[in-house]
C-alpha cells in the first residue's frame, strides 16, 4: 500500500503542524547523516521551528566553523564583514569616550589646562566647585549620622 499524495500548504491545526514538523525534520536530519556516510559530504543543517526552538547537524567529519569558512570561501562572500564593522565603528565610538574621559580626569587634577580657553576654565571651575560642595555635603551627612549614633548608643564622639 502506498502513501497518497498530500497538498503542500500550511498545517492549520497546531498540533498536526508540530507532529508534521517533528517527523520530517527527523526525515531530513536522516537523510543528511545519510549523505554524509554514503557519500562523504559535508552537509549542515540549521532549523528553526515555529515556536523558536533550535536544531541543527552538521557533519561529523567538519566543525561549523570550518563549514562557514568554506561556504564563504566558495561563495566568495564574507558573512562577518557587517558584524565587524559595527564592532569597528563601536571600538572607535569607545575609544574616544575613553579618551575625553581621561583628559576631564586629568583636567580635574589640575593637568592638561594649557590648552583650555577661558570659558572652559571657567566651566571647569564651575564642575569643581559643584563636586567641592557635593563633597562637602556628603561629609557633612556622614558626620551628622555618626555623632547622632554616638548619642543615641552613648558612645564617646571623637573629631575624626
């Protein structure tokens, strides 16, 4: 008795699609173990199911990463070259955050001024005298808090 033919539209039914897709996918993942055994060919495979689950093969006789090194080797594409380039761009980006970073440290430690107009020395003074009185207010907390303990738990104040 054969199988009769199917038409090849979409599952409707949910669980009839999932059955549908476990079976031929196990078919396919067969056929490519297959293929590599009779044949010697390197074969991958890459899945995604409809729900988002992963499955993949790949020939035993080659790593995924050769694999892709051999397709762009024979498509003549590079499949990275976007991936890197935003890296490159991102690097550079950092790069100059870092070096701005570094050069207001320098500033705030009275280094690298020569080059400054009036209006940034002025704007530097202005940053400093604010963190000065942040400070200042942070220390002042700490000292409040501190003697409102030593009160509280009758303990000696000391001036440190």
């Amino acid at each position: 008795m054969g199988r009769g033919k199917i038409e090849i539209k979409r599952i409707e039914n949910a669980t009839n699609r999932q059955v549908t897709y476990s079976k031929r996918r196990n078919g396919i993942f067969k056929k490519a173990q297959e293929l590599t055994v009779l044949c010697d060919a390197k074969v991958s495979l890459i899945m995604f199911s409809s729900t988002g689950k992963f499955h993949e093969f790949i020939s035993p006789n080659i790593s995924t990463k050769a694999f892709f090194d051999l397709y762009q080797k024979t498509t003549g594409t590079d499949l990275w070259i976007s991936h890197y380039e935003k890296m490159q761009e991102n690097y550079r980006r950092l790069k100059e955050i870092n070096k701005k970073l570094r050069r207001e440290i320098r500033q705030r430690m009275g280094g690298d001024l020569d080059d400054l107009n009036i209006k940034e020395l002025q704007a530097l003074e202005a940053k400093m005298d604010s963190s000065l009185v942040a400070i200042r207010d942070r220390k002042e907390n700490r000292v409040n808090i501190k003697g409102y303990f030593c009160v509280c738990l009758n303990l000696p104040t000391t001036s440190d």
